[in-house]
C-alpha cells in the first residue's frame, strides 16, 4: 500500500513538475535581446458629452457598434437655442439697415461738404478782384467747416453702426455654434462601448452619452524589470501573441516606456516578483492593421507581449507570422 501511495505521489510531482517546465519553456527560448511580459489589448477611452444642459432627443448607437469619424451619434433638443439663433439674425438685419442709412447720411454729408468747399474757392476768387466782402468769405468758409464737422460726424455714425452688426454677427455665430454641438458626433473611428444616456433624460453640461474606443490607438502594456526596460528604445519592434490566436503573432512598435518605475500588477502571482519594480511599456499596433481588421478589434483580449532590447537580435520563428513579413511585390 505505501509503495502505491508513493508512487502516486510521485507521479503527481512529474506531472506538477512537468506542467510548470511547459508553462515556462517558451518564454526561456527567448534569445538574449528579446523581452516579454503578459498584457491585454486596450485603446483610448473616449467620453463623448453634451456641451450645454439639455434633454436627449435621440441616441443613433448601441453598444458595440462601430462608428465613423464625423457619424452622427445623438442629438440633444435645442428648440430654445434655435429661437435664440433667429433673435440673433433679427438683430442683424435690423442693424444692417441703421449701417445702411448711416452710409447714405455719411454719402450726403460728403456732398454737402464738397459743394461748400467750391463755393468757398468762388467766393475767394471774387474776393481778390473786389467783387464780395470779406465777410460773405467768412460766412462761407464757416459753411464749409460745418460741412467738414458733419463728415466726420457721419463717418462716427458709420463705423459705430458696423460695430453693432459685427458684435450681432459674432453673437449669432456663437449660437449658431452652440445649435451645432446640439448634434454630437463622432471624433474619431471607433467602437461604442458604454451607452450612458437614453433618449428622454436631461443631462447637466457635461453629462455623458457615449464612451468610444479609438480603435487608432490599439495597444498592449506590460511590465519589464528596469535592466531590460532601460534596453528598451522607443521606437522598438514588437510583437504580441493573443491567447485566443496564440500561433499567429501581431506586429506592433514601443511607443512608450514608462520615465518612473513601479510595482508589477496584482495578477503576478508569485512575491518576489511583486517585491520587485517594474516599467510599464506600451506596444501599439500599426494603425493600418487595425484598419485593416477592424471589425475583428476587440479590447481586453488577453496575451503576451514581446520587445526587441537589441535591434540586432532576429525574431524566432514562433513569432513571425504573415503579419509580421514584408509583402512581396
């Protein structure tokens, strides 16, 4: 019976030991100048929030849908803004006609003065051969400075009134970008991932309706010890091996490290690899790719990430794919 239990026993070490070997045994094959460390694909939230208080109207999205940059994705009622809008344009044509007459008054005053000014070169001339009075000259240079004074006056006029439609103009074309952020879009490509708002609900400003993912920045983050993240140059080839497609390896560049260091994650089983201080470096897919294979973009798909500490080391063979070559002309 105890040789039994013995070499149950010790079967159940082969196997223990056996499983721990095949856990670790790919990542030992690395050459010298790679790196590795364990991540799941994320992208850049994006919040998409009304910029006024106001009721929903519509949200033309659901969850997981994948959206246009510019697409339409709810709507917010703006019934008072577009009464505020046609107010506005009201004063504008009200002040158009004011900038009108004074530019008539401003024509006739202009007239008035070049008339009295001729005069006053006629009255000058028969001055000097004795025909008028030098006080018939005076009363009318006098005429013509009046007609000067009601130029300029004319001209005041003018360019008060062109204020008033400018300011009437910049009003209106204030509100008339207020009615715009009334129709929320899309910012860039991506996918909804939470649907905050339904239509009915009144939303302060800033209230969320939508958080997009920006499939433009599709990443992995790891965590490397500070001897291979100091190696590790921005700009650095990787590579990224997802769980659900582990034989099939996805390029990618280093695109940051992290200037500070910190502890590994919580999900790291083992306390001396807790005890010890990481670097958080981020592995960003090639915005083509994922273009490229948008609709199959999904966030927190689980893997491994790898990076290249010396440009002069070649990739195994386990992580080259179809992806990862060069295409043939």
């Amino acid at each position: 019976m105890r040789k039994i239990l013995f070499s149950a026993v010790l079967l159940c070490l082969c196997v223990a030991a056996g499983l721990v070997w095949f856990k670790f045994h790919k990542s030992d094959d690395l050459p010298p100048g790679v790196a590795m460390g364990n991540g799941r694909i994320e992208a850049t939230e994006v919040d998409v929030a009304t910029k006024f208080a106001g009721r929903v109207l519509s949200v033309e999205v659901g969850e997981g849908d994948l959206v246009k940059q510019g697409q339409v994705l709810a709507r917010i009622d703006a019934a008072d803004i577009e009464s505020q809008l046609r107010a506005a344009r009201a004063k504008i044509a009200e002040a158009e006609q004011s900038r009108d007459a004074a530019a008539y008054k401003l024509a006739q005053a202009e007239s008035q003065y070049t008339l009295a000014d001729k005069d006053l070169e006629r009255q000058l001339v028969l001055l000097g051969k004795g025909f008028v009075s030098e006080q018939t000259v005076d009363s009318q240079r006098m005429t013509r400075d009046s007609a000067k004074a009601a130029v300029s006056a004319a001209q005041s006029s003018l360019n008060s009134v062109r204020a008033t439609v400018e300011s009437a103009s910049a009003e209106a074309d204030r509100i008339a970008k207020t009615l715009a952020d009334a129709t929320l879009t899309a910012p860039k490509d991506g996918r909804v991932l939470y649907r905050l708002a339904e239509p009915g609900e009144v939303l302060a400003a800033g209230g969320k309706v939508l958080t997009l993912l920006d499939l433009s920045d599709v990443y992995m983050t790891i965590f490397l010890p500070s001897a291979e993240a100091g190696r590790t140059a921005l700009g650095a080839e990787g590579r990224i091996l997802l769980d659900m497609v582990p034989d099939h390896a996805v390029p990618g560049t280093v695109s940051f490290v992290s200037p500070q260091a910190q502890y590994t994650p919580k999900q790291v089983e083992l306390r001396s690899e807790r005890d010890r201080l990481m670097f958080r470096v981020k592995i960003s897919v090639p915005q083509d790719l994922v273009r490229q294979y948008l609709p199959l973009v999904k966030t927190g798909v689980t893997g491994v990430g790898y990076v290249k500490t010396d440009p002069g080391t070649a990739w195994p063979e386990r992580l080259e794919s179809d992806l990862t070559r060069p295409v043939k002309p």
